[in-house]
C-alpha cells in the first residue's frame, strides 16, 4: 500500500510541478485531486476499520483522525461526511474524555460532518459530545469545540441547535464575563472565538434562546471589555468592534443599545491610540448610518425647517455632537489618521447637517488658530464648496464668502492670510482655469512672495466681476480690504484694482 501511494503522489506531483509545460487541464488536476482524496480515505478506513488486528498505535489513530479534518474541507461528498461522522462518534466511544488530544478533533470533525449533513438520528450524540468539549480542561479543546459548534449554527442543523443553544449560551456569557471582570485570564484565540460565537447567537438565534436578557448581556460585556482601555488585546478590540457593526447593520440592538454602544464608540475615538481610535472610528459611523437620521442622509435640505421642538430633533442634537466631536478629534490626531477623516468629512457633512452648520464648521475649522491642519482642512473646504456649486446653490458660497473676509485679512502672520485668503476664492471660485490652480496653492502654505500677492489680487477681481454682486456686496469687499490696506501692500494693489 505504501509504495502504491507512493508511485502514485510521484506521479502527481510531476503533473502538478508548476514548472511542467503545457500545463495540465483543469479537470486533470480535479480528479487527481479526487484521486489522492479517495485513496487515503480507503487506507484511514482500513486502519480504523474497528476488526484490524492488531489495532493501530494511538498516534497513529490521532494523525489519521487529525488528517481526516483537515482534508474535510475538499470533502465533495455526502458519503465522505458520513464517513467522517461515523468514525469521529465511535472513536468518541472507546477513547477516554481525558484523552483531550484526540478529542479535540473527533468534537471538531463530528460536528463539521453533523453541520453537512444534518443527520437527526446523529444530533443528540454529537451535541452531547460537543457539551463535553465544552467542559474540557485544555483551553485547546473548548477553542477546537466552539469552532465546530460554529459549523453547526451557521448550517443551522434544528436537531443540534435544539440541544446545544441553552448550555452554549450560559457558557459563553459565562466566560466573557469573567474575562472581562479579570477573574479568570483566557488566551486570545478563546476570546476571539467566544465573541464570534457571542455575537453569532445574538444576530442569528436571539428569538430561540428564550433568553430576553441575553443580547443586552453580550452587549454591555462588549462594552465594558471596549472600555477597559489597553488591556484588551488589539485583535480581539478590533474583532468586538467589527461584530457590533453587524448588529447594527442588521438591526439586532435595541434602541438603549445603540446609544450605549455610539457613546463608547465615541469615547474610544477621543481617547485611543491610532490603531484602536480607526475601529472606533468605524463603528461611529456606522451608528450614524443606521440609524434615524439616516433617513435624511444626502437630502440635508429637509433639516433647515427643522425646530429644537420637532419630534427626533433630540437625536439630531446627539448625531451633530458626535460630527463635532469628530471635528474637534482632527486637533490631536496623527497625520495619517487626519488625513484618513478629512477625506471622508465633506461627505459625512453633507448627508446629517444643514448646509448652515456645514459652512460654520468647516470655514471656522479651516481659520481657526488652533487647527494643526490648515492643509487638510482647505481640502475639506474645497469639496464642500464644490458640492455647493454643484447643487446650484453658489450664492450661499459667496454669502459665507464675504461674512469670511474679515477675520480671514486679521489673520497673522500675513503669509498665513494671504494663502487663506487665496484658497477661500479659489474654493469659491466658478471658473474652471482658476479652480484648477488649487493643487498648486496648496503647495504654497508657509510660503510669500510676489507670486502670492499677484494671484490674490487675479482671485478677488474674478470674484468681485463675476459673481453678480449687489453694490453693498461690492462695498463690503473693497471696505474689508481697505481696512488693512494701510498695514500692508498686497492688500493696496487688491484696493486699486477693485476702485
């Protein structure tokens, strides 16, 4: 038998050298594929064959027990999984529990077969056999054990799910809750298990638990795990953020819920490091995007009616907290991660405020003293004005335009005005040749020379010939700029072109 299987890989292998040329066809490779599965399982079978004497060593019996789960997953079919099941329950039978190396993958391998084919009369021994993974000593064995039970809730096999759902959910919250009280230390990988199968009872199976209680249990452990600030490994951080965007996604929170969750999405975001601030980040977003307000997501001009007294106007409040929130985060954040919000900021903007607030908080960001990132900010300016224009409401833009111009020409030192000053009518700016310029004016924050006056002085002629202004619009310009005309130069040459 070796030297057949042998002879045979030999063979396979100089078919499947990535260097033979041709290349063999498709289907080739699928029946040696099929070829080699079929023989080993004829030899496992004949090694397990329960009448072999004398039996297999025990290390033998657990690399073939061992090899048969892996190799299940190109298993294509039924028989294979029934073969599978049938010799993972009876080698259950006659290997002791505390025999936890093999069990391990008997539990694991029974329970991925039982998930395939659904076997009734099969269900109760595999699931009793799964609870007994469930109590094993070895961390191995429960990690081994929950991933098989995986199997089985994600195929949605009745008979098992019947059995197993009440132990597995009092195991499970039973578990997370100790972790995260810190009484009892569970590795990494058994976390990131226990949470998957948390959260996957909670989405799937929370109406078959007749648990009413058992979603917000998962819930609030989640949130106090979040909260504990770096104790919590970075994986499993990032993997219980991911699952409460699904319930989310999915709607599975109830509204005290979803609050619980977006106020310590919030807190995360302010308070963390780079790498745990991001998934907060994304699971802030997420709330907002699911939830009422999103209603009115890309149709902002509904809200500008709205009064503090209309009904939901209170959750409004706490989506415009959070916007502002993640404005002012922008203050302390690390490049990378500011460049990251500055790119989705317009968007983000435009579908939950009114475009009044819009321009208050970008124009008021953008000159602000205390913003670290003019740069990033002009760009923020930039695609809310476009979008503005775009929506045919360039109007407003020279409104808030000219409301601008004041604290803009106060601004120090004059290089920094200046550049403001330039990005603030280009972002304004209805024509294309001058838009265009702005990749290049971004270039030129922290620098003054000529250059910067001369285009100041093209910039404010276009916008004041060109706008359609009304005279006390006209006035209001040439007044701004005659006021600081008597300190400095460049705003001289502006006052006699507009004269």
């Amino acid at each position: 038998v070796k030297s057949c299987l042998q002879l045979l890989l030999d063979l396979f292998g100089q078919w499947l050298d990535p260097s033979v040329s041709p290349r063999p066809p498709v289907m080739l490779v699928f029946e040696i594929v099929k070829s080699c599965l079929q023989l080993l399982l004829d030899l496992f079978g004949q090694w397990l064959d329960p009448s072999v004497s004398p039996r297999p060593p025990v290390m033998l019996v657990f690399e073939i027990v061992k090899s048969a789960v892996i190799l299940s997953d190109v298993f294509e079919e039924f028989w294979h999984f029934q073969w599978l099941l049938e010799h993972c329950l009876r080698l259950a039978a006659v290997h002791l529990p505390e025999d936890e190396q093999i069990h391990q993958y008997l539990i694991l391998g029974a329970c991925k077969a039982s998930a395939v084919l659904r076997n009734e009369p099969f269900a109760e021994r595999v699931a009793k056999l799964a609870l007994s993974g469930l109590s094993a000593s070895q961390t191995a064995t429960r990690v081994m054990t929950l991933n098989g039970i995986l199997y089985i809730l994600e195929a949605h096999a009745g008979a098992d799910m019947r059995i197993l759902l009440p132990s597995l959910a009092d195991h499970v919250i039973s578990l997370l809750l100790q972790a995260a009280s810190g009484d009892v230390h569970i590795s990494e990988e058994h976390q990131l298990v226990l949470w998957s199968t948390a959260f996957f009872l909670v989405e799937q199976y929370s109406g078959d638990l007749n648990l009413t209680d058992f979603s917000a249990r998962v819930v609030k452990v989640a949130l106090v795990s979040l909260s504990s600030g770096d104790v919590l490994p970075l994986s499993v951080y990032s993997a219980v953020i991911h699952c409460l965007e699904r319930l989310m996604l999915s709607f599975s929170l109830s509204k005290s819920d979803r609050e619980a969750v977006s106020s310590v999405a919030l807190e995360r975001y302010d308070s963390s490091s780079l790498s745990r601030s991001l998934p907060a980040l994304g699971l802030l977003l997420t709330y907002l995007y699911t939830g009422r307000s999103a209603d009115q997501a890309s149709g902002i001009g509904q809200l500008e009616n709205e009064t503090l007294n209309d009904p939901g106007m209170e959750g409004q409040l706490a989506v415009l907290e959070h916007l502002t929130k993640i404005l002012d985060r922008m203050h302390k954040a690390p490049p990378f991660e500011a460049n990251i919000v500055a790119r989705m900021l317009p968007a983000l903007l435009e579908d939950f405020m009114p475009r009044h607030q819009i321009m208050t908080k970008v124009v008021g960001e953008f000159l602000s003293s205390q913003q670290p990132y003019p740069g990033l900010m002009a760009d923020v300016m930039f695609k809310v004005f476009e979008n503005l224009i775009r929506r045919k409401e360039s109007d407003f833009v020279t409104e808030w335009v000219l409301l601008s111009l004041g604290s803009v020409v106060q601004r120090t030192p004059l290089a920094m005005a200046v550049w403001s000053l330039n990005c603030l009518f280009v972002c304004s700016s209805l024509n294309g040749p001058i838009r265009a310029q702005y990749p290049c004016l971004c270039e030129r924050l922290g620098r003054f020379d000529d250059v910067d006056g001369e285009f100041l002085a093209v910039v404010v002629e276009e916008f004041y010939n060109n706008r359609g202004l009304l005279k006390h619009q006209r006035q209001s310009l040439v007044a701004v700029f005659r006021s600081a005309a008597a300190d400095h130069e460049v705003y001289q040459h502006v006052v006699s072109l507009l004269t």
